[in-house]
C-alpha cells in the first residue's frame, strides 16, 4: 500500500506561554502512515500528541523534521487533512446542515450537489430529523457527530482526530467508537486518532502509537490485529486478542507515568 | 366580573401571559405619571409656564404643524411643518449616521480584533479619543463645520463609530481560536474566517455596541442640534425654550422618547432575537 503521510526526524520546540522558557515538546519523531490506515496514538498528558496532531494540521509551523503528505511537504492548513477538534469546534451560528456543508460551501460547490452531498452524511452519522437545529439544540454527542460529519463531508484525504470523544459521556462515547469503526469501513480514509484513553486507542486503531513523557518520542508502536468489521465491544471485552493488546499498551503508557512520579 | 374575566382571557390568548404581564407592568409607571400630570393641570402645584398642560402640548403639534401642504413641506425646511421637518431631519440624520457608521466601526473594529500589532496601534488612539465624551466634541466641531448638519452629523459619527470600534474588537478577540482553526482548515481563506467566524463570533458584541451606539449617538445628536444644528428635534426644544414655548419643548421632549423606544423595540431587539439568541449565544429567560 503506498505511503499517505511520512513523519521524518520531527523535532518541535516552542516557548512557554507564562514563563517564555523553551518547551521540548518533540522529538524526533518518525512515523510513517499507509493509506487507509487507521493510527491511534496515546501517551501521558502533555506528551506532545496533541502538538504533533497541530504540526500535521497546519495549524502550528515546525521548523525541524520534514512533514509529507502524499510527497508533498506541508506548509500550513489545507483541505486535504480535515481536522475533528476536541469540542465546540462546529460553529454556533450555523445548523447543522449547514455546518456539515460548510467545507464544499468555501470550495464553492453549487448549493444543489452541496445539499445532496450533506443529505448523504447527515444519513451517516445517524443526524437524520436534527439537520436544521443550531448545536446549543443538540446534545454532546449530536455535538460530535455534526464534527464528524463535517470534516468527513469535505472529503479530506487523511482525517485527524484530536481527543474528539473525551467531553461526551460514557455511554456515548462507547457509541460514537463503535460508529467511527464503521465510518472508517465506509469511507476507507486515512484516520489519526489522538487519546489519552487506552481502551479507546486499542479498540480503534489498526496500529497504536505509544508516545513518550516530554519530550515527546514515539515510544513504541503496537498492532492490533482484529478485522475492524469484529470490533464491536460487546465482543471485544472478553476477547483475549483485543485484552491483551490493550493491557500491553497500558502496560507502556503507566511505565511513563510512573517514572514521572519517581521523580 | 365575568365580562372582565373573558376579556382578560382573550387577551391573554391574542399575546400571550408573559407578554401581556411585560406589557402591564411596563406602562404602570407612565400611567402614574401621567395621572401626575394632569392632577398638575388641575390643581395648579406648578404654573403652567413650567408645566403645560397635555392639552396645550396636543395642540402645539397643531400649531407647529400649521400651514401643512403636502409630502415636501412636511420635509423641507421652512416655516411649514416645524414637527415633522424637525423629525424626518433627526431621523434623517441617525439613518445617515448609522449606515455609515456603523459599518466603519464593525470593519475597523475586526480589523484591530483579529491583528495584535494593529490593535496595539489603534487601541490607545481610541482610548484617547474615546475618552472625550460624544458632545464635548461640539465647540470643536461648530468651528470646523459651522453651525448646520455636517457638525451635528459629525457629532453623532463620532459617538456611533468609537462604541462599535470597541465593542466589535473586543469581541473579536473573544471569539474561540477553535472556530478559525476548524475554517482554516477545511481549506478556508482569512476573508472566509472574517465572515464565517468573527462577524458571527463577535456579534453579541456587537448588537450591545449597536444599542449602547443608538442610546448614546441619538442623544448626542440632540445635544449637537441644540448647540450647533439648525434643524432636528433638538434645534427644536432650544428655539422653543428660549421663546418660552413650553409646551413645544414637552412635546419634543415626548417625540425623542418615543422615538428612541420605537428604534429599541422594533429594531435593535428583534436583530437580537434573530441571530445571537438564535445562536444560543446569550442567556435566554426561560
């Protein structure tokens, strides 16, 4: 399978905000995604995985290392790789058709083929009766799948994901894991998913990058090799092949939690 | 009783129970002034010469009315039609005042929001500025236009775009960097986030500055039209005044009331209700 995105040697510093001190926020750090995959990547908070997901954005300039998208160095945002923030990233004064439409309204594409377009994702997402309300009408997990939809809808060529399920209850967020799995069998894309849940990295990714305390270092890369169409959690949890992998990788990310409490 | 109660009941329906308890308690106030008043006119505790009587406030709008013919009198500044050249004239010129304004305090005020090194260029020159009140600008402003409407005009530009250079800036700056990010990265120019984002972003922001800039720019330009205009409503209360008319100044004094409410009520509230309530940008009584 040919290569979609290529991390290379992706160092990354930035000052601190109150103490002006320089932050070593990456380092070194390769990583080489296939298309279609799916990677999840955890590590303790403050890690860097969220500086390295806006370093892939666009949205945070890297001066260290080399960023390539299908062979095409990155310089800034681009349509190319959608982004699911965290929460309350769908824009308030806008309904959640409109919203969903909003990446092919700034393409410019005509209103007739937009709303076909949104009416397909609206379906996706399971949105179907909710396409007029303003998000302050939907609940949290409504919240998210407008998100969702919205970066899914302006057909992006990688997807990168940045804690979106960590605001939503415990009950929805189980589902919106279980829709994700399926959009990702839909649609095929490239997804990074970045947590700091473990059971969320495990169930979802094909490969789970497990990062460093700062400076952040890819740590290890484990593979969980379940067939997406299986997972399921109402399987997944007695299921050794998915138990292990999640307590390896947990294994790997307390290893780093605790040295840093030693300290 | 029963008469009251149906009375009562189909009022309620035709507007609704909170409005019509609004609307009740809303108007006691004036009722009792108005009571006031006229107890005034009967019992005399004020000459008349202070305070006329509604009667005599009624018929000055005939008398000022006086020699009425036709839509062009009713505008042209003559001795024809005093009241309603006088309105159209104030009105004429909030009109003038606010579409220019306006939107030169809104485009000026996202342009300091969205650029730090601009607005740190800006933002102390508006202070500066700013901090002289609306009509301590007026003996300036009769020796830069003399007395007329370009200097009440000026008066009411000033007062209207400072208040919407700030309120837009300031909710420019308030509006979440997730937004612009999630615009920009679906491929989105910076004018895509200045009309996507900040304009909407800012708007509670914004309709407070457009209701602080109506409130403060309309009696701005009352106070520049008694000092330096030589038409409008407050050219009128000044020359009545000063003739002892009375009852024109109560008059003009009730017209600018009504006036102000009417643009509150029927303008600047529903352009409330229409977007940032919408939007679920603001506290919403339930």
């Amino acid at each position: 399978m040919p290569e979609k995105l290529l991390v290379e040697n992706l160092t990354h510093h930035y000052p601190d905000e109150y103490t002006g001190e320089s932050v070593h926020a990456l380092d070194d750090v390769d990583l080489s995604v296939q298309e279609g995959e799916f990677i999840s990547v955890v590590g303790p908070s403050g890690c860097g995985k969220s500086t390295l997901l806006n370093i892939l954005a666009g949205l945070l300039p890297y001066h260290v290392g080399k960023v390539t998208v299908d062979g095409h160095m990155i310089h800034g945002p681009g349509p190319e790789r959608g982004v699911v923030f965290q929460e309350h990233a769908i824009l308030p004064w806008r309904t959640v058709n409109r919203n969903i439409g909003h990446g092919l309204e700034i393409r410019g594409v005509p209103k007739a083929e937009r709303d076909n377009r949104v009416a397909q994702f609206v379906d996706l997402v399971g949105l179907t009766g909710f396409e007029d309300k303003y998000p302050h009408e939907l609940s949290g997990g409504m919240k998210q799948r407008t998100a969702v939809a919205r970066t899914l809808c302006a057909d992006p060529e990688v997807m990168l994901m940045d804690e979106p399920f960590a605001a939503v209850d415990a009950q929805t967020r189980i589902t919106l894991q279980e829709e994700l799995i399926r959009i990702s069998i839909a649609t095929k894309k490239t997804i990074i998913f970045i947590t700091h849940s473990v059971d969320e990295a495990a169930f979802l990714a094909d490969r789970c990058v497990i990062f460093s305390r700062r400076p952040g270092r890819i740590k290890a890369i484990v593979d969980v090799d379940i067939p997406r169409e299986e997972r399921i959690w109402g399987n997944m949890n007695a299921d050794t092949r998915f138990t292990s992998k999640r307590d390896e990788i947990l294994h790997l990310v307390r290893e780093e939690v605790s040295v840093e409490h030693e300290e | 009783m029963s008469i009251f109660n149906d009375l009562s009941i189909a009022l309620q329906r035709k507007i609704g129970r909170q409005r019509l308890r609004k609307w009740i308690l809303g108007s006691i106030p004036f009722i009792f002034l108005i009571i006031l008043w006229e107890m005034n006119s009967y019992f005399v505790w004020l000459e008349p010469v202070y305070i006329p009587t509604s009667g005599s406030v009624w018929e000055a709008i005939f008398t000022l009315q006086e020699g009425c013919e036709g839509v062009a009198a009713a505008v042209a500044l003559d001795n024809s039609c005093l009241m309603t050249t006088h309105i159209f004239s104030s009105i004429g010129r909030v009109i003038l005042a606010a579409v220019v304004g306006l939107p030169l305090g809104i485009a000026f005020g996202v342009i300091a929001g969205m650029n730090r090194t601009l607005s740190k260029f800006l933002e102390p020159i508006g202070i500066f500025f700013n901090s002289i009140s609306g009509i301590a600008w007026i003996p300036l402003a009769i020796v830069w236009f003399g007395i007329g409407w370009q200097t009440t005009l000026f008066i009411m530009l000033n007062t209207i775009f400072w208040l919407l250079f700030f309120n837009t800036m300031l909710g420019v700056r308030g509006v979440a960097k997730v937004f612009e990010q999630s615009v920009l990265t679906m491929g989105g120019s910076r004018w895509d986030v200045i009309t996507q984002v900040y304009i909407p972003g800012a708007m509670p922001s914004i309709i407070t500055g457009c209701r602080m800039a109506m409130g403060f720019g309309w009696r701005a330009l009352i106070a520049a039209e008694m000092i330096g205009g030589d038409s409008g409503l407050g050219f009128m209360i000044f020359t009545s005044a000063a003739e002892f008319k009375i009852e024109e100044v109560f008059l003009g004094v009730i017209i600018i009331s009504i006036i102000f409410m009417a643009t509150d009520r029927y303008l600047l509230v529903p352009m409330e209700r229409w977007t940032i309530q919408r939007w679920g940008l603001v506290w919403k009584p339930t």
